[in-house]
C-alpha cells in the first residue's frame, strides 16, 4: 500500500477512541477508513445516504 505508514501515522496521532478529533486530519483519516473498511470489509453492502454523504463532502472540498 503506497501511503499506508503515513495513514497509520495519522490514525495513531489523531484519531481519539472516543469523541471527535481535535483537528481536520483526524477526522479526513477516520472518514476515509470508514469507507475502505465499508467496500473492503463489506463489498459496499451497507452502502446508504450517510456514506455518499462522506464522499460528497470529501469531492467538493477537493474540487
């Protein structure tokens, strides 16, 4: 996996066991494997509007 030390970085430092994150890269880092673990773990079965809504935000803000 190309980035996976640095998502795991991310994920160590930044992603609370409880609560929110306390900046934005915390929460990029817990969305993000939320959906890779959704289509890996999952084959996408539990796909509803709360994960487009994920990667919707997540577009926009790029575009």
């Amino acid at each position: 996996m190309k980035y996976f030390d640095e998502a795991k970085e991310l994920w160590l430092n930044y992603v609370p066991r409880n609560g929110q994150s306390d900046i934005v890269e915390g929460e990029v880092i817990r969305a993000i494997e939320k959906l890779r673990f959704e289509a890996q773990g999952n084959g996408n079965a539990n796909w509803d509007g709360g994960f487009e809504m994920v990667v919707l935000y997540y577009t926009r803000r790029i575009e």
